[in-house]
C-alpha cells in the first residue's frame, strides 16, 4: 500500500482510447516513501483512494508556510553535514563558506537565518550537486 500527499496538477482526457490521465506532483522531500511505486511497470492497476487534505485528517493537514520553512532549513543543515563530511570539513566551515558568498552577493546581511523558502531551494540544490 502506497500512501503519501500529492498536489494534483492537471488532467487530460479523454484520448482516442477513452483514457483519462491525470497529474499529481510529489515533493521531492518524500521521493522515498514513493520510489517503490516508481519500479511498478506502466499498466500495473491500483485501486486509489484520494482524500482532500481539508484539515480533517490530522495526517493530511498542509505544511503552514512556517512548517515549509523549517523542513528547507533542517534540509539544508543537513546537506551541510553531508558536504562537510564528503569534503573532509566541519559542518561550520561549510556554513561559514555559504554565509560569506551569499553576504557577497547582497541576498542576506549577517546570517542564514535570513534565507526564505526560495533561497534555501537554491543553496539545497547546490549542495545536493556537490555530493552527487
């Protein structure tokens, strides 16, 4: 059994064949809870059950904006760790090393702190291309 949120994304149909397709995008933060169902081969049937996240199901209440951003800030801290690791440094030297480029560019003053939702994107990516 696969269960995991979904954001639905479009739907097209019908096609020639009376097919119906619909979207659903998947955080990337959740890929493991779904890579099971990624290995399934195209036509495997499943019986789905989609709920409304309406706040209802405390299992299926949306991330508060604040939600989302401590998610991207324990996400990104531990990218930190993994780079440092992978690059035989301290987590700090890293942090520091990231803190001086983006005071350099004018994104933040003093800290990461100041880093909203979009920024962190940004500086989690570059260090999953790091330790790719």
């Amino acid at each position: 059994m696969f269960r995991f949120p979904a954001q639905y994304n479009s739907h097209r149909g019908p096609d020639v064949v009376g097919s119906h397709h619909f979207h659903f995008d998947v955080d990337e933060s959740i890929i493991d809870q779904v890579g099971e169902l990624m290995k399934t081969k195209k036509g495997t049937q499943f019986i789905m059950t989609l709920k409304l996240a309406d706040g209802t199901d405390k299992d299926l209440v949306p991330e508060t904006p604040g939600e989302t951003l401590l998610r991207f800030r324990k996400r990104f801290h531990a990218l930190i760790n993994e780079v440092a690791t992978y690059k035989s440094m301290t987590p700090e030297k890293v942090k520091t090393a990231i803190r001086s480029k983006l005071i350099k560019e004018g994104k933040i003053k003093e800290s990461t702190k100041e880093m909203d939702i979009a920024m962190l994107s940004v500086e989690i990516n570059n260090l999953e291309e790091i330790i790719k």
